[in-house]
C-alpha cells in the first residue's frame, strides 16, 4: 500500500493522494536534484494541516515537528492577510534570518514546498529552481489524483499487475 496524503479535494471526490514506490521515488529524485541546482540545505514537502510528507538534505539541527507546524500556520496567516489586501492568491512566502532562510512555496492545492538554505546560494538561485520544481510535482501529483480517480480496480501499469479474478 502507498502513502497517504491529504489532497484538498471535494468531499465527494477520494481526500487522499496514494503514492506508489515508483511515486516516491520521482518526488525523491525531484528534491534531490532540487537541492544540488539551487544549492540549499534542505527542502521539506508538508502538507497544508501541519503534516511533514517528506524531506531531503540536511535537517539535522532542526525540530521538524515544530517546523513543519510553523510552516503551514505561516503559510496559512499569509494566505489571510493576502486576501484582506485583495489578493486572490498568495503562492510563495520568504523569511530571511541573520544565518538560514526559509522559502514557502504553494506546490498544487494542499502542499507546500519549504527550502531552507544560507549564504551558500541566492533567493534568485531558490526561486528559480523551486518554480521549475514546485511545477514538476503539481503534474506528479495531479497524475496521482486522475490515477486515483479510475478506482481500486483499474491498473496503469504503475503498480502491481491486479491478479484475475
């Protein structure tokens, strides 16, 4: 079975995206490369309710359960104070410290791209490589989301051939 994750979708469509091995393994090697391009720390995928879905580079210093808390409470204040502004949406978040940043990206409707980085590269550097990427994964996960749409029963050759019945 894959791992779940909240998608966002109407109530009367499936809420959870299912990721297979094959899933995983394009979003690792999208973050991965991610990382070495823009040349950041670490990059966290967290889903919009605080969840963290995964994570590459180094995290070691850092408490992900507060975190990837914070990260989708900011995310949801700037959406508010967006709005209050007459903004329709707000996409993108920037926190700049004395030694790390941090950039909040929207990847799709429920999940947010986090990159962490210091002195080692640039804000233009991270913003162009997280739009390419930040694109990437919406295509994966809207695959997953029409996958997911076909039902338990269907096979698109992503998974495990369905035995007869």
């Amino acid at each position: 079975m894959g791992k779940k994750v909240a998608t966002g979708m109407p109530d009367d469509e499936p809420r959870r995206l299912v990721f297979n091995k094959k899933d995983i393994q394009l979003v690792t090697q999208t973050l991965v490369t991610f990382l070495k391009n823009a040349k950041a720390r670490c990059v966290l995928l967290v889903d919009k309710d605080g969840h963290l879905i995964t994570k590459e580079g180094d995290s070691s210093t850092l408490d992900m359960d507060t975190l990837v808390a914070l990260v989708a409470g900011s995310f949801a204040a700037t959406k508010q104070m967006a709005r209050l502004l007459g903004e329709k949406k707000s996409s993108i978040m920037f926190h700049q410290g004395e030694k790390d940043n941090i950039q909040l990206s929207l990847v799709g409707e429920r999940t947010l791209l986090a990159v962490i980085f210091d002195e080692k590269t640039t804000l233009g550097m991270v913003r162009l490589y997280a739009s390419q990427v930040t694109i990437k994964l919406t295509k994966l996960f809207n695959n997953i989301v029409n996958r997911g749409r076909k039902g338990p029963d269907s096979f698109d050759g992503a998974g495990p051939t369905p035995s007869p019945a």
